[in-house]
C-alpha cells in the first residue's frame, strides 16, 4: 500500500509554496519523495525550499510573480529546464480582496482574476503541453467553498474560485485520455494569513466556528495528505473530483 503513495524521485510545482497551505503541500510531497519546484515572487525567500532540502530531495526556485504573465509563461518550461520534467503541479497561489460588492474596486477585480484563475490557467496548459507527449501527469488545482458558496464581499474571489471548479473539471475531461489526472482540493475555513481579516473579527469568526461541523479551524497541515494523495498513484482512476477539507462544512 505505501507504494501508491510513493513520490519517490517525482518533480512537483507549487506555486504558494511561501506560507500556508501552499508552503504545507510543498512539504508533504517532499516527505514522500518528491523533488520540488518552487514557482515563486521572491528568490529570496528561502524558508521553504530550507525545510524540504532538509528532507534529503532537490529544492529549486523558479522566478514566478503570478500578476506577471511572462513570467507565469516561462515558470513551466523553465522548471522542466532546471529539473529535467514535471510530474505533478500544484496551483495554490492566491490572493484575497474584500469590499462591498458596490464599492469593488475594477483594479482589485483585475488583479484577483489574474492571479487566482488565468495564472492557473496559463500554468496548467503549459504543464498540458509536457505532460500529454509523455502520457502521465497530476495536475492539482486549489479551489475554495467559494467554488459552491458566494461567500461575503468577496465577488472576484467566489468569481474566481468558481471558475476553478469548472476549469479544473472540463481540463480532467479532455486530459484524462492521456493519464493525466486534473483534480482539485477545495479549503474551507483555514487559519492563514488569507482569512486574517475574519479571524480578527470576534463575531465573524464566532459565526463561522459555529457552522463548522468538527468544531474548529483547520489548519495548513491538513492538506497534506490530501494533496499526497492526488498526486500519486492511489488517485490514477480519480479524474475531475473536487475534493473537501473543510470539516464537514460543505455537508451542513
């Protein structure tokens, strides 16, 4: 059985792989053997790629601002360049903003649109373009309660978020053909930096503890074995699937 879960000499890239559940997943696939691409804004952040060489696997730092096109453009091809393939990208990469939707700003609507769905977007077609020759690959995108739920004052957000459900579905539908497995792991509640704001707002944050079914926040390290498990051979026969760590939230 461990040997589906095998990443052993594998090359994943993750994008928000600085902090939270981005950092989180990097993490765990190099606990299971995979060697990682950190697609990342600066290069000078090195706490993360620091804990996964650790590990005894290979760590590199592919430039990668994602409101930078050319840069989102050049970070797949420049991965297979330094680390000889892909096997598994991870698109985890996000920004938030929260206004009343009358007050939204178009730049902040930009802005979210850009990082949070066409940078996936860009990424995972060129993944597509390497991994569909060689017939195997697992694309992981991180989508949101948002995906289903439209949330409050976020509308670039759930817009986003609920384009990723679809894009990551009609990818899996095309793709899944030739091996190459497009899912997508949808947060709920998480304590990040990302949900700061409501954390900080004691009756906010009261009325989602509520609501949630296992009583309590998650955590970045909760992702780890879901991200592990979609991205090795235990998922092979699991194309298109949206799956839920949000303790029990989507259920209520």
């Amino acid at each position: 059985m461990s040997q589906l879960f095998n990443l052993q000499d594998k090359v994943a890239a993750v994008t928000g792989g600085t902090r939270g559940i981005g950092q989180s997943i990097a993490i765990g696939l190099a606990e299971q053997g995979a060697n990682i691409a950190l697609l990342q804004r600066s290069t000078k952040n090195t706490e993360t790629k620091e804990i996964i060489e650790s590990l005894g696997v290979t760590c590199e730092i592919i430039p990668c601002d994602l409101m930078q096109l050319e840069q989102v453009k050049e970070a797949i091809p420049l991965t297979i360049e330094r680390m000889g393939s892909l096997d598994i990208l991870v698109n985890s990469g996000g920004i938030q903003r929260r206004s009343p939707a009358v007050d939204f700003l178009e730049e902040d609507w930009d802005d979210v649109i850009q990082v949070n769905l066409k940078s996936v977007w860009l990424l995972c077609q060129q993944a597509g373009k390497h991994m569909i020759p060689k017939k195997s690959g697992k694309i992981i995108n991180i989508a949101s309660v948002a995906t289903y739920q439209g949330g409050l004052y976020v509308p670039a957000y759930a817009a986003s978020k609920g384009a990723i459900g679809q894009l990551t579905k009609s990818l899996a539908n095309e793709w899944s053909q030739h091996h190459i497995n497009v899912n997508a792991i949808v947060p709920g509640y998480i304590s990040t930096d990302m949900n700061e704001a409501i954390i900080d707002d004691p009756e906010r944050s009261r009325q989602i503890l509520e609501r949630i079914p296992a009583g309590y926040w998650g955590t970045p390290e909760d992702f780890k074995g879901a991200a592990v498990f979609l991205a090795s051979d235990a998922a092979n026969y699991v194309h298109g699937h949206l799956l839920a760590v949000d303790g029990g939230w989507l259920g209520r």
